[in-house]
C-alpha cells in the first residue's frame, strides 16, 4: 500500500512539472500575467482620472460662496465703501483664478482619457458635464464684472484681470462642441459591429475560416456593418445548420428555426453577446 501511495505522489510531481513545462501553461501564464498588468494599470489610472474629478468639484463647490457675494454687490444700489471694493477685488481675483485652474484640470482629464485604456461613456458624460459649468461659471463672472464696472469706476479697472474671460466663453463653446462631437462618434464606434456568413468554403476564401476557426488577416469587406449593436436581435441565414466561428458567451444568444425549418440567430443580451468581439462569424450548411 505504501508503495502505491509513493507511485502516486511521484506521478503526480511528474505529471504537475510535465503541465508547467508545456508550451500551453506557459502561454497561458502568461495571459494571466499580462491581464493582471493591465488590470493594475487601468486601476492605476481609474484613481488619478477621479482624484482630478474630486478637486475639479471642489473648486467649483468653492467659488459658490465668492459668487454669491458677487452677485449680491452687483444688485445692491450705492457707493461701495473701501473694504467692500477690497473683498469683491480679493473674490473676483480668486474666483478667475480658479476657473483657470479647473479649465487646466479638465483638459488634462480629457488627455489623460484619450490616451487611457478606458472607454467609459460616463466618465466621457461627467467631462462633458464640468465642462458645461466651466461655460457657466465663466459667462456668469464676465457679467457680474460688467455689472459691478457700472456701480464703480475703480471696480472697472479689475477689467484687466478677466478681460480674456469673454474670449474664453466662446472658446469653451466652440471646445464643448467640438468634444460633443468626439464623443458621438466613440460611443458610435463602441456600438458598431459587423457580422457575416456563409459556408466553410465561402469564408475559408476570404480567409475568414483558418482551420476552422476565425482567421487573421480576414476580408473585412465580406462583414455587414451595423452601427448600433442594439438593433441587431435577430439574423436570418436560410440554412439548415449553423454554429458560431466566433466567440461569444453562452446564454446570451441562441439559434431557433424559422417556419421553413431554417437557422435564424437570436441575440438575447447584446450586450454581453458583443462583448469579446465585435465581428461575428457564422458557418452555415445549406
């Protein structure tokens, strides 16, 4: 009995350093070791990305208080005595300085996004968000500068200190439909898929089927293009039988014969279905 015990824990090394050995383990070490890398990165980033979010709405939760006061002295009528004309000098000159700095703030959130692994629509929405205020907050301090000038002669000298504010209201405009634009298109190309079939003869001459699976260097004008992935539910392919060279996760489609007893497929979560890949292959057996 020993000695089965002992063949048995040296098969077990042996067979435990044969697996570790392979060609297979390795490559799927690998793998592990390059999406733990990724995963760390993309971790890493995430933080800076919402740490910036964090003093971005802060600064603008700091300029409330300097706004208001701000906005009251423009309505009140009279002379503005001394120290009043010194506090709207001190908020004003706050007030412009930390706009600039939040503007600074949000282009290098936009680079850092653009040049991250993230695609993240919400996170693209809440740049688009601060932005809008930015616009806001921006026209809001050119007209309480304009009103307060009328009050006092010596408040219209601050002039110098937001005099490019008004240039910057239509900069920002201009930036915010120019990034509204860049993020129409992402979430397009996000929700854009392509799709195609045919039998193993007509994909293998495309070099769409390599051994039976999906090949490489594939004709990707033999694909159809549907830019909303969400609209695509259901694909005739008036054939007998079909399986997906593709991969896609279980459950969230499956294959159902139409009235004439011919494949159709259905995508139950397009979602999840799309979300190894963006280009779907079926083979069909007429």
């Amino acid at each position: 009995m020993k000695k089965v015990i002992l063949f048995c824990g040296v098969f077990t090394l042996i067979f435990a350093s044969c697996v570790k050995n392979s060609s297979e383990y390795k490559r799927l070490q690998a793998e592990n070791d390059s999406l733990t890398l990724a995963h760390a990165q993309t971790t890493n980033e995430l933080d800076q990305m919402l740490s910036l979010l964090n003093e971005v709405e802060e600064n603008f939760q700091s300029i409330k208080t300097a706004e208001k006061y701000l906005s009251v002295q423009s309505g009140t009528p009279g002379e503005l005595t001394p120290s009043t004309r010194e506090r709207i000098q001190s908020d004003m000159q706050f007030v412009t300085q930390t706009l600039e700095k939040n503007r600074q703030q949000i282009a290098n959130l936009e680079k850092k996004l653009k040049g991250s692994n993230l695609k993240s629509s919400e996170l693209s929405k809440t740049l688009e968000n601060l932005r809008a205020e930015l616009e806001e907050k921006t026209s809001s301090l050119v007209t309480l500068q304009e009103e307060l000038a009328k009050r006092d002669q010596k408040i219209a000298e601050l002039s110098e200190h937001v005099t490019n504010l008004s240039n910057d209201v239509q900069a920002l405009k201009t930036q915010s439909s120019v990034q509204a634009e860049t993020i129409a298109k992402q979430q397009t190309e996000l929700n854009t898929v392509y799709y195609c079939y045919g039998t193993s003869s007509e994909l293998k001459k495309q070099q769409i089927l390599d051994g039976g699976q999906l090949g490489v260097d594939f004709n990707r004008d033999y694909f159809i293009k549907v830019k909303d992935l969400n609209t695509l539910k259901v694909i005739p392919l008036y054939a007998k039988k079909a399986r997906l060279v593709s991969k896609h996760p279980d459950g969230s489609y499956e294959f159902i014969k139409d009235s004439n007893k011919k494949e159709e497929l259905h995508i139950l979560n397009p979602k999840e279905f799309w979300s190894l890949t963006k280009y779907l292959v079926i083979q069909v057996n007429v």
